[in-house]
C-alpha cells in the first residue's frame, strides 16, 4: 500500500474527529434532545485519532521504498496535523507512557521517535516525551509532566 495514501487516510480521520460538533441535536416533530460528551471523552475520541494516525505513520515508514528525506518531510506534515488536533497533551503521555513502560507499545509505536530531530520539527515535542519516558520509567512522572483528562489505563483501552 503506497505510504502516503495511509497517511493520508490518517490525516482525514484526525480531522475528522477534531472538527467533529460534540453536542448532537436531534428534532423530530416539536422535541429536541442533545448528547453531551465530557471532557474524557472528547480527549478518547481525539486520542483514536492520533493513535490511528500513528500507526498509518507507523506503516508508511515500513513500507516506504522512497529516500529518507521524502519520508521524513511527510511524517513531519503529519505530525503537525497530530499538533494542531491533539486533546490537552494526550499524544504526548501516550508516547511518554509507552516510553516507560507503563502501555505496552505492541505495534512499535516507539520506533517513530528513535532519531533526533530539529527543535522546529513538529515531530520534536513527541521525540522528547519518548525521552522523558525513557528516562524516568513511571507512569506517574509521565502524568505530572504531560496533562490529559485520560488516566494511563483509559488510555491503554484505546490502543486495544
């Protein structure tokens, strides 16, 4: 599958989920009735995105057959997509989370954010929670650093 049609559909359910209405009106007849969502779960909603736009950029990067610098300017327009749509920082934790070890990293998630990148890369903010996680290995630490509405549990039922 062509790398960049994956990101692509990555980048089309991100925006989708981030430009979605979060209270639904219904009319029929003369009543109306509205769903609200709270703020957990607008963050789990826009967390599926980022996750599925994660793993399409998980996937490009193994199966792109092209030059390295043509790889990284695409994953670079995908992450300030995932930049621009991110719930709180929840992104962010998820990384740090899996980092530590506290969210098994299953589909290899980590291996996106191996290299250094520039620090005006948007993909740099992500580099640098693969960092912290690594480095303070606790779950906890991860949650004070990078805020969310999502505990580490909730999150790793996202993955799933």
């Amino acid at each position: 599958m062509n790398p960049m049609f994956v990101t692509a559909l990555a980048v089309v359910a991100v925006a989708s989920i981030a430009d979605a209405t979060f209270v639904i009106g219904t009319v029929a007849a003369t009543t109306a009735g509205a769903v609200t969502l709270s703020s957990a779960s607008v963050a789990s909603l826009g967390l599926l995105g980022g996750i599925v736009l994660l793993k399409g950029l998980l996937l490009g990067a193994i199966a792109s057959r092209r030059g390295k610098r043509s790889a990284e300017s695409d994953q670079d327009a995908a992450f300030a997509v995932l930049s621009n749509s991110e719930p709180a920082q929840c992104y962010r934790r998820l990384i740090c989370d899996m980092a530590a070890g506290a969210i098994p990293d299953q589909d290899k998630i980590l291996s996106l954010f191996n290299s250094e990148v520039s620090p005006i890369s948007p993909k740099f903010e992500y580099v640098t929670a693969a960092k912290v996680g690594k480095i303070v290995k606790k779950s906890g630490l991860c949650e004070v650093r990078y805020t969310c509405p999502l505990n580490t549990v909730e999150i790793a039922k996202l993955l799933n």
